[in-house]
C-alpha cells in the first residue's frame, strides 16, 4: 500500500511540472522528530541516523522539482524533547534563539503544531520557543489549548498560506490527554479541549471565516483505534468525524499510518525523521472547486543530507557534542535495559535506588524507559544519562494505600507478562516501528512495566489476572499492610494518570491524583547523574541492597525460565 502511494505521489509531481494548467500543492509533514536535528552521532563509534538534515535534502529536491511556491512544510510536535540536543539547548545554553528555531527557520517550515512533550519542557521554555517561532513567521500551533483566565486559544490556533494556488488554512492542535503527562504547574493558565468537538468547530470557524481552498489539520494527536476509547490519541475518531478537512496529520504514536475516508486523507508520518509524510493536491484552474487529493509515506535515507545546513550548524553540533562527552563518574557492571522485562536487575536496581533515597520514600515505582539500550561497564558519560533516563520526568512521591499498590502492580504485570501458553511475556509475531523490531515485539508499551522497589514479592505467571501478585513484607522485613499508607515514588507521567496505572490499576480517581502527591523533586535523570557523580563508582552492591530495594521475582521459576529464555530470544 504504501509502495503503491509513493508512485501516485511521484506521478503527480510529474505530472505537475509539465501540466501549468493545473494547480498543483505538495504537503510534507514531519512529527515526533524528538531533536532528531543532527545527523552524526556525539559518540565517537556511533552511526549516522535519520534527521533535520536528511528531511532538508528531501525537502529541498522537492522544492527544486515543484517550485518553492508549491510545497508547505509542517511538523505536527514534540520538536523539543528526547535527544542530547534538545536538552542542551532547553535548559543548558539557554541565551540567544533556540537551535530548534534557528534550525526549522532554515529548512523553511511554515508551521509547528505544539506536543505534549513541548510542553514538558516548561513554560519558561516553549513560551520562549513561541515568542521565537513567531518573529520568525513560524506559528506554534495549538487552538485546543486555552487560557483559564479568558478561554482564548494561549497559542496561535491557524494560519492562512497562498500555496500551489490555492488558498490554505492550517489548523493547530496538542495533545488533549495533557494532565495525563504533566503536572498542572508546567501548563499552569492553560486548559487543554478534547478535539471532539474542538477540531470540528475550529474547521466550521475557519472555512466561514476565510474560504480557503484547502483545510490541513494538524494535530499531535495518536492514530489510535478509532474506538472514541481514547483521548491520548483521536486520529480515526477525526477521520470519522470531520467534515470539510482534505488533510489530517497526526503524530505522538510513533506509526506511520496512511488512510483516506469521506474524503479526507489522514496521514501519520512515524518519528525521528524516518520518514516525512506527503500529500499532494491538484485541481484544474478552470475546473472550479473540485480537486483530488493522494498522501503518503517516504523513507528518509541517512545518507543523503543537507551538506550545506550540515555545514553551517556544525557550531551548534559541536557544543552538544562537547557537552555530553563530559565525564560523569564509573561503572562496575554493565547496565541492560533488555534485562528489565525477565525479572530484576542492575538497571532497575539503580532507579530504584535513586527514587528511594528521597526522604519521603517508602516504596517505588520504575520501568525500562529505553527499549533496549546498554551502558557498558568502565566510563560513564553525560551521554550514557539518555540511555539511563531519556525523558525529562520529574520524581513524584505519591500518598498510596496498600490494596492500590498490589492493584497497581497487577494491572502492570499483565500488561507485561500473560498466563503461560506459548509465551509467557504479552508478545506478538509483529512489527513495531516504534522499537525497530522487525518481528516479535511486546503488545502493550514497555516503558509502562512497572516493578516495585521497597517491597519483598512475587508474580505467578499461572496463575490468572488480578492475582498474580503476592507480597511478603516490606523490605526491611516488616508487615505490608493492605489497609495502611504508603509513600510511593514515580514519574511524572505516573502519578498524573501516564499509562492508565494509576488510574485504571490502582483505582485512584484523575481528580484525587493531585492531592495525593506528598513531594515533588526534580527531573529524574539530573537525580540519576547526581548519585553517580557522588558515589563515583555505580556495582552492584551499591544499587542492590536488598534491605533498600527488596527483592521480587517470577514464580515457579520452573515454568517461567525456559519460557522467558525463549520470548527473550524472540525479542532481541
């Protein structure tokens, strides 16, 4: 299908340049580039990658084929999280204009629409980016994000562009599920709308308003199941909905995803800069109205970049670079983050560690938040942080009872783990574009298996849901009680309702979920990188006191070890 597209694609642009009579406008749209910006790696040994740099080169032999005045280039969010570069220029060289900015300004982008994880960064940050973006005639794009004080969009809701001939609206949208992700003093004055209705309101507002040609919506927003089950991702429950809407673009699933219904073509280009996303609309000058429209997928290839952009933000490279080759401290053991999904080990081991030295902290809560990285034993580098800690997550320590702990941790284990059959890890013979897998990858988001540290248990793989886990005591040995109190500490993203297991698993109400954080500490990472830069050297007996971290694993380990042996050996 997507091979299929990419011809008609091709053809049109074809098409285009020896048929003047047609009016012809080609869309490319980026998503989830997460500071994909640079195109070398930071670590010497490391490989080149997908980029600005390779979307600039594409973009670029687009615009030489078509014209300049025929392609609109969109990005539909979370530009300013999950890479070296993105945290360098956030929160360590924070003067002048953003890279972020300097970089879009220079490939030409027309319009970003706002992510969740934009808004992670922080109200000092992305009004910062805004305020940059607009003098550089760059809207950031969010009309479901309004002020609390006066219910007027705190971002710039649409822009009019006259492209390819035809007059164009493009409509903004962010992440509606956004006090799922943060907590409330990150968006502080902003309220975030479900796109249903908003979307279509907005659409109704702007055809009334100007009469464009073409209506582009552009929302980071999921794909999703087009169930209406999901506020985190509303793509097919758009696709089913909107009327007057030739493109929709959506993101923050990671997916490349093509379909058209009613008309209207949405187009979900995946993350990182594997691909752009593009569509392309034609009508006839003379033909009134009418006019066809055919989107798809390309792949980026990592070896043909934009030399000269490579060239000139070289600079801006090089102080990432130097930045996160600088030493942290040392490590005894090599750290797996694969090693995470059989049982405990030393990565966990050290988060765990990490969250529970808080004063607060009785319990914690942690997952593999890297799919399957490895820091190796010897030096330890900033860099090696984003393998540890990639996203910029602060420590919550959460007020729970002991019947929502065991709740919560059943409703993790069996997002992770199944009553053994053929396997006892929740894997499927597909792909993921998301982890790279190219057969058997976990059905459910790794990043959501969640263990505990401070308590002494065990998960029975045989036996069913809901009561697979046993505790035995806390870890210094004292009764666990299911009717007393404990203070928990988690992500961000956790105690805010992330991954539903606070909600869904432990029954905690969303509205209860604020009043029931004791403490609030900074980003995990920089707490990560202080405790190894104090103790200067990370082993095993450092990270795995079992009188600190406790202890669980999966019982009978009879059954569990040849079948988790075998899924292991499927996965990687």
């Amino acid at each position: 299908m997507r091979n299929r597209l990419i011809t008609i694609l091709l053809t049109a642009v074809l098409a285009a340049a020896c048929s003047p009579g047609e009016r012809t406008l080609h869309i490319v749209t980026t998503g989830d580039v997460h500071g994909s910006w640079f195109d070398q790696p930071y670590v010497d040994g490391g490989g080149t990658r997908t980029s600005l740099m390779s979307v600039s080169a594409w973009v670029d032999s687009l615009r030489w084929a078509v014209g300049p005045k025929n392609v609109l280039l969109l990005d539909a969010g979370d530009c300013l999280q999950g890479d070296n570069a993105a945290y360098y220029y956030n929160y360590v060289e924070q003067t002048g204009e953003h890279a972020f900015v300097q970089l879009v300004s220079h490939m030409g982008y027309d319009a970003v629409a706002v992510g969740n994880h934009d808004i992670e960064t922080g109200h000092p940050v992305y009004d910062k980016v805004d305020a940059q973006l607009a003098r550089r005639g760059i809207p950031f794009l969010a009309a479901n994000a309004v002020r609390t004080s006066d219910g007027e969009p705190y971002f710039t809701p649409y822009k009019i562009f006259r492209r390819g001939g035809f007059k164009v609206a493009v409509i903004g949208f962010t992440n509606p599920n956004m006090k799922a992700w943060l907590s409330e003093p990150i968006w502080s004055g902003i309220e975030f709308q479900s796109l249903i209705p908003c979307a279509q309101e907005w659409v109704d507002r702007v055809r009334a308003k100007e009469k464009p040609d073409v209506v582009v919506v552009l929302t980071h927003s999921g794909t999703g199941e087009g169930d209406g089950s999901s506020l985190e991702s509303q793509g097919l429950d758009l696709l089913q909905t909107l009327r007057g809407v030739d493109l929709l673009v959506c993101s923050h699933d990671h997916r490349p995803f093509v379909k058209e219904e009613n008309g209207t073509w949405l187009l979900n280009g995946g993350a990182r800069a594997g691909y752009v996303g593009h569509a392309v609309v034609q009508s006839s000058r003379e033909g009134g109205p009418s006019k066809a429209v055919t989107a798809g997928t390309v792949r980026m290839d990592k070896a043909k970049v934009d030399a000269a952009m490579e060239e000139a933000f070289r600079p801006l490279y090089e102080k990432v670079r130097s930045f996160t080759l600088q030493r942290v401290g040392n490590l005894a053991v090599e750290l797996r983050t694969r090693d995470a999904y059989a049982g405990m080990c030393d990565y966990l081991n050290l988060l765990h560690t990490v969250q529970l030295a808080v004063p607060e902290a009785q319990l914690s809560f942690a997952a593999p938040l890297t799919f399957n990285g490895t820091v190796k034993s010897g030096e330890v580098i900033y860099n090696d942080m984003f393998t540890i800690y990639p996203y910029e997550n602060q420590l919550f320590v959460v007020k729970m009872k002991g019947s929502e702990i065991v709740n919560y941790l059943e409703y993790s284990y069996d997002h992770w783990i199944q009553t053994p059959g053929s396997h006892v890890l929740r894997i499927a013979d597909s792909p993921d574009a998301r982890t790279g897998a190219a057969r058997w990858s976990f059905v459910n988001r790794s990043y959501n298996f969640d263990s505990a540290g401070g308590l002494v248990y065990t998960v029975d793989v045989t036996r069913p849901a809901g009561s697979r886990v046993k505790v035995q005591s806390l870890s210094d040995g004292s009764a666990f009680d299911p009717d007393g109190w404990y203070n928990v500490a988690m992500t961000s993203y956790r105690a805010n309702g992330g991954g539903d297991t606070i909600i869904e698993g432990a029954g905690i109400l969303r509205e209860e979920t604020e009043a029931r954080i004791v403490a609030r500490y900074p980003e995990i990472r920089e707490m990560v990188y202080q405790f190894i830069k104090e103790h200067g050297t990370i082993d095993p007996v450092l990270i795995g006191d079992r009188s600190v971290i406790g202890e669980w694993h999966f019982v009978p380990e009879k059954v569990v070890a040849p079948k988790m042996a075998a899924d292991m050996g499927l996965l990687f």
